[in-house]
C-alpha cells in the first residue's frame, strides 16, 4: 500500500512513519511536511517528501503529483498536542478543523477516484481510507456545553464531522463510495509502550503509548474498522489486542 502521512515531523507522526518503514505492506509513504524531515527519513528508499507550505491550499500541481503516485489513504497526524501549541483559538481552528477538512477533500476528489473498485485488495485498496488523529472527548454537538476542554474537544469534534461529511458525500464507483475517514481518539500519548508505569496508565485513565496508537493508525489505513458505521475508535479501542498482554503481567 501506498500512503500519505501528514504530520511526520510531530511526535505521533514520526513514530508512525518509523512503523510504516518497517510495515512489510506498506510499499511507500509520502510525506507531506511544512519542514524537511531529518536525513535518516528523506533518504530512505521507502520514502518521498513533499514539503508543502500552506495547509489550507492544494493546488492543482501538487494534486497532480499526488494522483500520479496513486496512493490509497492517509495518517492524518497533524495539528497540535494541545490548545498551548498554537497562538490563538483562531489559529487552533484553522490548524484543527480547516486543514483536515481541506485535505479530505482535495484527496477525496483527486486521489479516493483514482482507485479502482475492482482490483484485487492485494494489489490495490479502495476505497481511500483518511485517518484522522482526533482526541479524547472529541465533541461533534458544537453546540453542547462543557465542563473541560470546550475549545479544544470541540475543535477535534467540527474536524471529525467535517471529514466525515467529506466520507458521505465522496463519489460512488461501482456502488461504493471512493473515500472512507476513521477517527482515533486517544487520550494523553506517552512514551514507553512496554514500560510497567505506562501499561498501568493506560489501564487507569485515557492514555495510549505513541506506539500502540501508531500501530493501530496503521491497521485503519489498511484494513479499516471492518463495519462501515464504525467509524470511531476511542482510546480503549485504539489500544488493540496486544494491550491485553497486561493480564500476564508480573510485577
Ligand atoms: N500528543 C498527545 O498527547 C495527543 C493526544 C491526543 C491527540 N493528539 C493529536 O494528535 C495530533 C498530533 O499530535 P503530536 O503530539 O504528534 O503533535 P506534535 O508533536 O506537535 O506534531 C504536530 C505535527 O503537526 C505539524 N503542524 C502543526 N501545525 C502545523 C501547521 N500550521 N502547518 C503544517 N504542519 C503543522 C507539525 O509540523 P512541524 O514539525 O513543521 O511543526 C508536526 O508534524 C494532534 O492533532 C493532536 O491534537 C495528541
């Protein structure tokens, strides 16, 4: 498979893109960066990087390169890790809710109908899965009030109903719509997946480790949630199987 990972150069990101190098389905990943990722990445043979300005534009030529490269999803890892990362709540908004948006539907019209229905899952997937890094709490009701978090649960929230909207509304080919978007809300991201005081947290409060959460961005891209109404993974459901591995825990 080939994928678009925007935000490679974050936390969440970088890890995912560590993951994808090693990933034996994934054929190539396609960096879409504001800054040049560090050499390790940019030389890599499994790697092309697209340093891209502008979040909020997709002009026809960059467009055009995406599509010749037929790519078939994208990690959505961009945005920032709290309200703190930005200057304001106007460029929280742009950063978290326009430039996802933006996004899904310039790939939902110029890269999800390029993908063919008919190929062999092996060969080529469809339809176009965008994997969208949301957060916990993620309030898609703008209108209902908060106790915590408003702005920022609610950014996370409009973004996802956005790109959802792009979903709904995508091209049907042969009966199937061309673009799917999946949402991942996981609450704190830590270090240290097989750490003891990590696996603790995150069977306590809503906390993922960075590569459990890449792990399972990962699986979304390829395979889906498997129900096409399920569409929302939360942060338990984001830490997958392997987290059961805790019940043999011995400390
Ligand atoms: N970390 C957490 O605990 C946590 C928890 C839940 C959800 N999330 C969500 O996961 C996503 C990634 O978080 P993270 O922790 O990986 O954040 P991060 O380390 O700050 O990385 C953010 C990424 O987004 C890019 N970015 C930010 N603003 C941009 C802009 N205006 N234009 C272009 N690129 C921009 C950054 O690019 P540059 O390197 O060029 O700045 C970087 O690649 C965020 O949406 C966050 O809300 C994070």
């Amino acid at each position: 498979m080939k994928i678009l990972l925007c935000g490679a150069t974050g936390f969440i990101g970088a890890e995912t893109l560590d993951q994808c190098l090693k990933h034996n389905y994934i054929q190539h990943i396609y960096c879409l960066t504001r800054h040049e990722l560090p050499t390790k990445y940019s030389t890599h043979a499994k790697v092309t990087q697209l340093v891209h300005e502008d979040f909020s534009q997709y002009p026809e030529s960059l467009l055009d390169k995406l599509s010749a490269y037929k790519i078939e999803g994208c990690i959505w890892c961009l945005g920032g890790r709290s309200m703190a990362s930005f200057k304001n709540k106007e460029e929280a908004e742009t950063v978290g809710i326009h430039y996802p948006i933006q996004a899904a539907n310039a790939f939902a019209t110029r890269l999800a109908t390029k993908l063919d229905p008919d190929k062999p899952p092996m060969k080529q997937k469809y339809p176009f899965r965008f994997v969208f890094v949301s957060g916990w709490g993620a309030e898609q009701d703008q209108f209902r009030s908060l106790w915590m978090w408003n702005d920022s649960r609610k950014i996370k929230g409009a973004a996802e109903k956005g790109v959802f909207d792009v979903a709904d509304t995508s091209e049907e080919i042969k009966g199937k719509r061309c673009f799917e978007a999946i949402a991942l809300r996981p609450g704190t991201v830590l270090t240290g997946g097989d750490a003891t005081t990590t696996l603790l947290s995150e069977a306590v409060v809503p906390c993922i480790a960075v590569d459990r959460l890449a792990k399972c961005a990962i699986k979304m891209v390829l395979e889906g949630t498997g129900y096409p109404e399920k569409r929302v993974l939360e942060n338990g459901e984001c830490l997958g199987p392997d987290w059961a591995m805790i019940n043999s825990l011995r400390v």
